[in-house]
C-alpha cells in the first residue's frame, strides 16, 4: 500500500521517443538531460526495492553507466569542435561579406594645389570676418574682471589652472601688463615644441634670479631658487600640457617648483585629458584652483608649430627654435653648437657627419670642454632639444645638425650680430 501510494503521488517524467532523442541528441546540454531523464523513469519499486537480485544486477549496470558516461563525453567533445568549427566559419563569412572595396591611391599631392607659406597663410586669415566679435570681447572683458579676486587667490598660496575652449593666451598677457607690471614674472609658452623643463628653470635662475653659473641636476637648481628667491616670482604657463611637457619627468619637476613659497603658477591647459598628467602626490604640490575661462578665441599661436599639408614648411620655425634654445645655453655650450655648424658650413652639401672623437678633439682645442664626458652632457641636451642627431657608422658615433645650410648660415650671422 505504501508503495502504490508513494507511486501515484510521485509523476513519473515522460521518455522522448527514440526519434526525438536521434534528432535532439547535438548539445551537451540534451547529453545531460538524457541521463537524468533515464534514471528519473525508473520506477518506484525498482528504485527503493533491497531483494537480492537488485543488488546483483548493479555491477551490469554499472558498466552500461559507464559506457554511456564515454559516450557521452566523446559525443560533447564532438559538438564542442562542429560548434567552434561552425563559428569560425559564420565569423570569417560576416567578415569576407562586409569586406571594402578597393581604396584610393590619390593623395593631396596629386590635386596639384599652390603652397602657401606662413605669412601669406596669416594675412589672408586676418581677412576673415570675426563672427560674434562682441560676445567675445563681452566675455573676455568679463574675466578681466576677475583678475583681483586671482591675485587674491595667488596671495593664499594657490594656484591657478585655467582651462576653457578657446585660447588663453591674450587673457595671461592681459593679467601680466595689468596685475604683475611691476613684480619678478616670467611668461612660458609650453606649446612651444622644443621646450623642456629645464629651459624655465634656467629662465628663473639666469633671468630673474641674475646667476649665471650651471648646476648638475634640476633637483640642485630648484633648491638653489628656493634658497634665493626672497621675493614672489609669479610664472605664466601658456600651455602647461604642451606636447613636450607632458612627460613624466617634465611634470614632476614643474610640480617641485610650483610647490615652493615663493612661486605663484598660473597656467591653462587646453587638452581634454590634462588633468591625467598629475596623481595624487604631484596635485598637492601644484594645489590647482580651477577657473572656467572660456574664451572661444582661435588657437592661432598654439597651433603655429603644427604641419599642414596646405601651407609650405618654411625655415623660419626652425630658426626660431635654434635662436630661442641657444639663449638658454651656457657660454660653453654655444660655442660647442656654433663650432658644429660652422664645421658643417664649411663643409658644404657633401657634409656627412663628424665623429665624436674628431669633434671632442676640435671643442678640445677652442677650450670648450675638458673631457669626453663633459662634451656628452651637452649633445645630450642637443638631442632634447632636437638641434643635433646622431647615428652609428661603422661603430662610430657621427653627428651632424640636421637643419639646411642656408638656415643654418642665418642661424650663425643673427647669433654673431
């Protein structure tokens, strides 16, 4: 009675008939379902009956289980390489059937347009018509009005990073004639391509702090500015984010110095992921206060150190960069770049380069360097200023200065006049 009871009670689950089973037998998934829906069919009295020939027949059963259990582990491994192999296929066909045409092998060059060089390019924009010239000029007049409440801000030991679309050049220039005409100020501008950190801290030490002398590392320069620096120097950062300040290196020195007492930093920055440039540690040392400025003006000098492939490449970029980098050099390595390209002048279109060794032996005699490793030191901020290069020939360091000889005679007439 207890079994008829337990068994009405109990639904049995139904079998797939052996058609369906030979049609839906492809995933492991229906593998797995198959044996549970095996044993589940068993019937009450066969599952819970303890006679002795139960107990006899399971090593038989046993051993079907286990044929089964093979089977169906070589039938999912089977699935498994069909599906992958029938994936790589629809993902190959998605591909091939989505595939572009052939491309064009017409480039601007082919249009055969006229070149216009820097100046003209300039005249012919200062043609075009400002729109909205008033709501900028009402704008611009409005930060003006602020510049106050910035000193104010300066004076409490902040400092200002201004950010905005637009450039802010003209507003820093406007807040330097206006508020600091009359303290120790400097005004960087960081788009410049070939200025580095070190460049600002000699413009500190040899312009406003009057010491000529040279210091071995930055860390030695900046001590030097804070022993020395008795009154505020306020320092104008057009650009903070240039190209070439965005290293880790340039960065961790600029945040050493704006972390001084006496330095006041006001700087913009115009890229969208600036704020990336500092971490925690290098935030507290510029304690930026963040000022909206925007000025909606064009970026005509942040972007005059770009290419275009509508606008002829000129040499007055490059003399310009020679002249701006020699003015930060010491004595010394002036005249170690002026004997590089005097040599190179002299040696006309058919100059290849001059070895180091040839090169120490020259700057030797002019008394210019006492050792090999003094002479390293300054080509080493040659390269990073991009004024000389250097290759290998035969095992043999050669350096030459890889600017035309008709700039590099300008380069050498303006510098001696």
């Amino acid at each position: 009675y207890q079994r008829r009871v337990r068994g009405t009670m109990e639904s049995p689950i139904k079998s797939p008939s052996p058609e369906k089973l030979k049609r839906e037998i492809s995933t492991p998934y229906l593998l797995r379902r198959l044996k549970q829906t095996k044993y589940a069919h068993t019937m009450p009295s066969e599952r819970f009956d303890a006679s002795d020939s139960s107990s006899s027949s399971s090593s038989s059963s046993d051993a079907d289980t286990s044929d089964e259990e093979e089977l169906s582990v070589g039938q999912r491994k089977r699935v498994i390489e069909e599906e992958a192999k029938e994936d790589k296929e629809n993902i190959e066909s998605y591909f091939h059937s989505r595939r572009g045409g052939n491309t064009s092998n017409k480039t601007l060059h082919d249009l055969q347009l006229e070149e216009l060089d820097h100046n003209k390019t300039m005249k012919l924009l200062s043609k075009v018509k400002i729109q909205y010239a008033q709501e900028k000029a009402a704008l611009f007049g409005e930060h003006c009005q602020h510049f106050v409440e910035w000193m104010m801000y300066l004076q409490d030991g902040f400092n200002l990073c201004l950010y905005g679309v637009g450039s802010k050049r003209n507003l820093l220039i406007t807040f330097a004639r206006k508020q600091l005409k009359h303290r120790l100020h400097l005004v960087v501008n960081g788009y410049f391509p070939n200025l580095t950190s070190r460049d600002v801290l000699n413009s500190i030490t040899r312009d406003l702090l009057e010491y000529e002398g040279t210091f071995r590392t930055a860390h030695d320069q900046i001590v030097y500015i804070r022993e020395h620096a008795h009154d505020p120097i306020y320092i104008l950062f057009n650009n903070i984010d240039g190209s070439n300040l965005r290293t880790e290196k340039a960065q961790q020195i600029l945040s050493s110095l704006a972390s001084l007492k006496k330095i006041r930093m006001v700087a913009t920055v115009d890229h969208i992921n600036s704020p990336l440039l500092w971490d925690e540690d290098r935030g507290q040392h510029f304690n930026w206060l963040w000022i909206d400025c925007t000025t909606f003006d064009a970026y005509e000098n942040e972007t005059s150190t770009e290419s275009s492939l509508m606008i002829k490449q000129t040499g007055a970029l490059a003399l310009s960069s020679m002249n701006h980098v020699l003015r930060s050099l010491t004595p010394n390595a002036q005249g170690i770049f002026r004997l590089l390209a005097n040599f190179q002048l002299e040696c006309g279109d058919d100059f290849q380069g001059i070895t180091f060794q040839d090169f120490y032996l020259k700057c030797r005699e002019k008394f210019l360097v006492n050792s090999d490793a003094t002479l390293r030191t300054q080509l080493t901020e040659f390269r990073d200023h991009h004024l000389i290069k250097s290759r290998s020939a035969d095992g043999t360091e050669v350096l030459h200065i890889p600017v035309d000889l008709k700039i590099l005679r300008q380069f050498l007439e303006g510098s001696q006049g």
